[in-house]
C-alpha cells in the first residue's frame, strides 16, 4: 500500500477530520464497498479535527467554506504537498512552495 511505503521513508500523512467525514460520506453514496480500504489506508494517517481551535486568517475567508478546514489543515501541519479532489484550489496561502496534486 502507497501510504505504508509514504510512512517508511519518513513523511508523515496528516488529514484534517474534515476531510475525513467528507471521504466517508462520499464513499457511502458512491463506492460503499470501499470503506473498509478507506480504514486501512487511515491506519497511516494522523487526522484531527483543527475546526474548533484554529482561527481562520482574511485569506482563508476568501476561499469556499468547504475548502477553508482542507487549507487550515494544510498551514498548520506546513505541508509540502496537498492531494486534493478539487478541480480548483489556491496555494498561495502558504509561505512555501505546496505542490497541489
């Protein structure tokens, strides 16, 4: 599995519990016999919920309310590489280079 060669190398998977519940719900309505391999790969992954205790800048305010919890998640763990669904999400929200995949 991708992640558990991601987490030997050294990276580290971090999602926000937002886009957690997101996954879960899009999977029941759509592919639900998938969960059990969306558990699997969120054995590798560290999600917590930043929706309670992180304050949304102007700039994230700009963006879809749906997208500011992803891009919140984004800045506070200093991602490097974002792995998004989204047709259209900006980085310029960070004060590094973010690759958007």
């Amino acid at each position: 599995m991708a992640s558990g060669k991601i987490t030997r190398c050294g990276h580290e998977l971090v999602a926000n519990a937002y886009v957690v519940g997101e996954a879960r719900r899009n999977l029941m309505i759509k592919y639900p016999a998938s969960l059990e391999s969306l558990a699997r790969i969120l054995k590798h992954i560290d999600a917590e919920n930043l929706l309670s205790s992180f304050h949304f800048s102007e700039q994230l305010l700009m963006l879809p309310e749906k997208d500011r919890p992803v891009m919140a998640a984004t800045i506070h763990h200093r991602c490097q590489v974002l792995l998004t669904g989204e047709k259209c999400i900006s980085a310029h929200f960070t004060e590094k280079s973010l690759w958007v995949l």
